[in-house]
C-alpha cells in the first residue's frame, strides 16, 4: 500500500509589504524554514504562486536573476552560510558583482568597507581580509546581513537569525535588522520560534502548527489576545512566566554600541 504524501506547507497565504516586518512563528517542523526557501526560490514549490511587484516571480534565466537580486535571505547559521575559504571582503564583492555592479577594484573595495560600517563592524578595514573562523558569532551574522545588502533588495527575509548566537549579542543583531529594514524600506519576513522578539520586531504575526497557518493579527493582538488554541499553548510553554516580560521591557530600552533605534 503506498503512503499518502505528506506536504509540508498547505495553503499559506502571506504578503510582505515595504517598511514592515511579518513575523512567521511556530514550533520546529511547522513549515516555517521551507516558506523561506520557496520564497527565496531555494526550493520549488509544487503549487501555489510567489509573486514579486504584482508579477508571477520568475524561476530561471535573467528573471531569476532579478529575482535573487530583490529578495535575499540571511540564514540561521552564520558560519554555515559563510566559505570558510574566503575573506570577508570576497564574501561581499561577489554579490556586487554578480548583480551587475560595474566597479573598479578599488570602488568595489570602498562599496565593500561602506557595508561593514552599516553593519557595525568597525573599523571596516580590520575586518575585510578576514576569514569566518576570525569573526565571533554575531560578526559573522553582520557580515551574512551586509553580503544580503550588497545587491539593494527590497526583500529580506531572516531566518531564525539570532538563535545560534549568544544571548547577549541577540539584541544588537535584531536592532540592526530594524535599524536597516527603515533606513532601506524593507520588507522583512522573520521568522522565530521566541514569541518575545516576534512580538517586539514585528508588524504583523503568523502563527504556524503542521503546515498552515491558524492564527494572524497584528503582533500585540496575536500574542496578548490568542484566539488559537495552539497560540495559547505556545504562550504557556514558555519557560519562566516573567521571562518575557522582562525581556520585552529589556529590549524596548536596549541601544547596542553604535546603533540608533
């Protein structure tokens, strides 16, 4: 007899908006990283549309191209997602390059160092002709943010960005995040298992158990005010009742070094 087939996402319906950040929360194995890739166009999805400006996005030639220009995604491992073969500065000129940036050594080099610094990572120079295994964890992540920003998206989607990097860096790299979603108008898709941060960097959240969507809302609504059966029993399992609250009031004052909120 042949098993029926499973699928791992089913009829979610999402749309990402300049200047606002959709959160995408569930439980590991709720479909939220295999959203990501369709969207990114890493995995192909076997109905459905992505659409892009309006437009059916392309899926190969010049088309997908453009595509991957416009929507770049930064992956939850930092070290993983980096060559550890490559410098720092390799890692960030490729995708200029790649997307059509006609530039002399020496202007890709000054472009290259004017994405470190919007990534906090100063002085840029001490940081380009180094190899990932000489960055910290959250130096990593900043240089993975700035090789996103290289080809001017308007799209950006983060995926589980900060749950393998320390506690105390978390902060800075959200910040950093919502600093760059306003100053570039950004549409940003985040994606978490911490109610917390979806709550607090989000615009809108999207609750996801087993492939679909049970419950949406602005990000105070969902999580103050869970209709979804499932949304409560996310709320309730998380350890230490106060831990959140605290959290929230800790990240609504927290400015990390050389960052504006």
């Amino acid at each position: 007899m042949r098993n029926s087939p499973i699928s791992a996402v089913r009829g979610v319906d999402l749309e990402l908006d300049a200047g606002r950040t959709v959160a995408l929360v569930g439980q590991s194995g709720s479909g939220k990283s295999t959203i990501a890739r369709m969207i990114a166009r890493l995995e192909k999805p076997s109905g459905g549309q992505i659409l892009l400006n309006g437009h059916v996005a392309a899926v190969r030639g010049r088309g997908i191209r453009e595509y991957r220009k416009q929507v770049q995604m930064v992956f939850q491992d930092p070290f993983a997602s980096l060559n550890p073969f490559h410098t720092v500065a390799h890692h960030l000129e490729r995708p200029l390059r790649r997307h059509g940036e006609d530039r002399s050594k020496a202007a890709a080099r000054a472009k290259v160092e004017e994405l470190l610094e919007r990534v906090n990572l100063k002085p840029a120079a001490a940081f380009t002709e180094r190899r990932p295994h000489e960055l910290s964890g959250g130096q990593r992540q900043r240089v993975a943010i700035a090789r996103a920003l290289a080809p001017k998206p308007s799209v950006l989607i983060a995926d589980e960005p900060v749950s393998m990097l320390d506690v105390s860096i978390r902060l800075g790299i959200l910040h950093l995040l919502s600093r760059l979603q306003r100053e570039e108008n950004l549409a940003v898709l985040y994606i978490t298992h911490d109610l917390a941060t979806a709550r607090h960097f989000s615009d809108e959240i999207l609750v996801m158990y087993e492939g679909r969507v049970v419950e949406r809302g602005a990000a105070d609504e969902v999580i103050l005010r869970p209709k979804a059966e499932f949304t409560r029993r996310l709320a309730e399992a998380a350890p230490e009742p106060g831990r959140n609250a605290r959290f929230l009031s800790a990240a609504a004052r927290y400015t990390a070094p050389g960052e504006s909120k």
